[in-house]
C-alpha cells in the first residue's frame, strides 16, 4: 500500500501519469471516493501517461468512454448504474480481460463484477484543493 498527497487537481493528474508507467495491458484500475474527490483528475493522468489519443471525459451518460492510443484506455463510470446487469451487457468482461486498461470510477457499485486481481485506489478530500491517494497494486 502507497499513501500520497495531492494539494491540487495538476498534482492529482501527475500522480495519475506517474501510475500510469506501472499498468499494464489487462490491468482493472478501481476507483472509489466521493463526488469531487479527483477520480477523473487522476484517469486524465493515467490516460496520458499512456499516450491516449483523446482527452478525457467524464463517461457519465454512457458507462464508458474508449481512448485510443498504442495502449487503449477504456474509462468506466458507474455513477448512474442502476443494476450490475447494465455492465454486463454493455461486455464488461471483454474489456476487463481484454488488451487495454480499463479504469473503473465507482466501482463499489458492481464489486461482484470486478476481477479479484485488481488495482484499488481510493481517493480522500482533506482539504479543498487536498487529496489523500492510497493505493493498492496486485502485484
């Protein structure tokens, strides 16, 4: 387990692109904490850290947002899930154990479907700009 402390939504990304050189092809990166705690801050830096063709957003009215590059990045946002079901449907194994890396905000909120080998990140507001960052690898 790794603790780091963030004192902005910049520093938030960096970390995110920091992390983003230890993932790997088949990685599930889950995201917990509130509204506003940086969950997407941090998938902008690990998307571009892994050189994704597009810019990050928020994929909150369709589950999941797909970001091109040499190491795809599928971003996953179960805020709206309304039962596990819905992710399954959508194929969420293929992505999971597929060749890209998928990261998953919100996602106590299906943990039945999430790989038991996993990357866990929760994300704590401290402060107004202050973010405590803890995270948990597989390895």
């Amino acid at each position: 387990m790794r603790v780091f402390d963030t004192h902005s939504v910049e520093q938030t990304v960096d970390l995110g692109e920091t992390l983003a050189a230890e993932v790997k092809a088949g990685d599930v990166v889950c995201l917990h904490g509130n509204l506003g705690a940086g969950k997407t801050a941090l998938v902008t830096g690990l998307a571009r850290g892994l050189k994704a063709e597009r810019a990050v957003s928020s994929p909150t009215f369709t589950l999941i947002n797909e970001y091109p590059g040499p190491q795809p990045v599928y971003h996953f946002d179960l805020y709206r899930l309304n039962h596990p079901a819905e992710l399954e449907d959508i194929g969420c194994d293929e992505y999971f154990y597929g060749t890209g890396v998928s990261v998953v905000e919100w996602a106590e909120k299906a943990p039945q479907l999430m790989p038991p080998i996993r990357w866990d990140i929760t994300l704590e507001i401290v402060g107004d700009s202050d973010r405590r960052i803890t995270v948990l690898t597989p390895r």
